[in-house]
C-alpha cells in the first residue's frame, strides 16, 4: 500500500473538491428575441398577402404567444440558439401552444406556431416583419 505525502493528499483532496463545485445553472434568456428591433410589425401568414395583424413590440417575447396574447401563461423553453427559439406554454384556462421563431434578420422572423386557444386547434406558419415606429 502506497503512502502518500500530506502534502499529495491535500493536493488531491482539492482538486475532488473543485470538481465536486455546484455550478448555478442559468435560465434560458431568449437573447436572439432581444436583438430584434422594436417598432410596428406585421405578421402575414406564409405565402399569403393579407396581414393577419399588426402588433406593437416592445418585448419580441410577445410574438410567443399570438393566439393567447393576454394570457397569463407558463412557458417551457425547449430550444434557445443565437437563430432561433422554441417555447411551449400552458394558458390555464385558456388553451396551450408551441412556437417556434428564427430569425432571418433582426426585422424579419419565421414563425411556427400550434396549439389550442378558445378550445379550438390552430396552426399557422408567418412572417413576421418590423414595418416601422408604433
């Protein structure tokens, strides 16, 4: 059996116990939504003309919830790149979604969404882009 200096072991018994630190873990920050530009955006549906609506943003995080806009909602974050973001949130009472956003431009965003509000499926697929000051 071998012995090992004081010295050794309070060498080794540090470096177990640097390794054995508790790192914090963070919270998602959604950061690719907070480099888009604020203002006047218009959502269209995919390959249609009309505008479904015109929302003023201040907080991109509203475009998270665009069939529960008023909802007090949970959210789960599933995916959070410098891209893109995917978020599924429950509405008690309300209904429930999955949005998907990525970003071409930081005025111009993809947006796939699906879920149940009013107690009624949606899915819709829209481009989303900053069209000027509110």
């Amino acid at each position: 059996m071998a012995i090992f200096s004081p010295f050794l072991r309070w060498s080794l018994a540090a470096c177990a116990l640097a390794g054995a630190t508790a790192v914090p873990a963070q919270a998602p920050s959604l950061a690719m939504l907070d480099r888009l530009e604020k203002g006047s955006w218009q959502l269209r549906e995919r390959g249609k003309d009309a505008v479904l609506q015109t929302i003023c943003v201040g907080d991109a995080r509203r475009m998270i919830q665009i069939h529960h806009p008023r909802a007090t909602c949970s959210r789960y974050i599933i995916e959070d790149t410098p891209g893109s973001v995917t978020v599924h949130y429950t509405c008690p009472g309300a209904g429930h979604g999955r949005t998907s956003i990525r970003s071409e431009t930081n005025r111009l965003v993809q947006i796939e969404t699906q879920g149940i509000a009013d107690g009624k499926p949606f899915s819709q697929a829209i481009e989303a882009r900053r069209a000027g000051a509110c």
